[in-house]
C-alpha cells in the first residue's frame, strides 16, 4: 500500500489499521518513497551493538555527565548577571 505524508497526517488510524492487518505502508513525499511502515512481526530482531547504532546512546561515554539530574537543573536554572 502506497500514501503520501497527507494521507498519514489525516489518517494515521485507518493506516495502523492496514498494518494491523499485515500490510507493509509505503510512505511517499512528493510522490518519491521516503518511509515504510511494516508490521512488527515482520521485522528483523534489531542489533543493539553501539557500533551499529550510534543514533542511542549518543551521550554515553561522556564524562561530564555523570549525574544526568544534575546536568539538567544546572542547565534550566539560567544564567546569574
């Protein structure tokens, strides 16, 4: 099944539904295939191996974020003048 990104913003249920069904949805923008949505059982078992995944976990290895808590209160209290 083939929709553009117009039908997926005004009909996401009805297209869950086709792949719910079993149905792979090809996803088009500009009439040019850009996404596919395919049905979980389909898929392949994903490798969690960081080398080829580098999209998660982008700041694991970093050391100056120990404590993730206290990063982030640090950053939304603002700058003191």
């Amino acid at each position: 099944m083939e929709i553009s990104t117009k039908q997926l913003r005004v009909q996401p249920g009805r297209i869950i539904t086709q792949v719910n069904k079993g149905l792979d949805v090809t996803i088009t923008y500009r009439g040019k295939a850009c996404a596919k949505i395919i049905p979980i059982n389909k898929t392949e078992i994903i490798s969690t191996d960081d080398t080829e995944n580098d999209l998660f976990g982008i700041w694991k290895n970093r050391n100056d974020l120990e404590n993730v808590e206290q990063y982030v209160r640090d950053m939304r209290k603002g700058r003191k003048f």
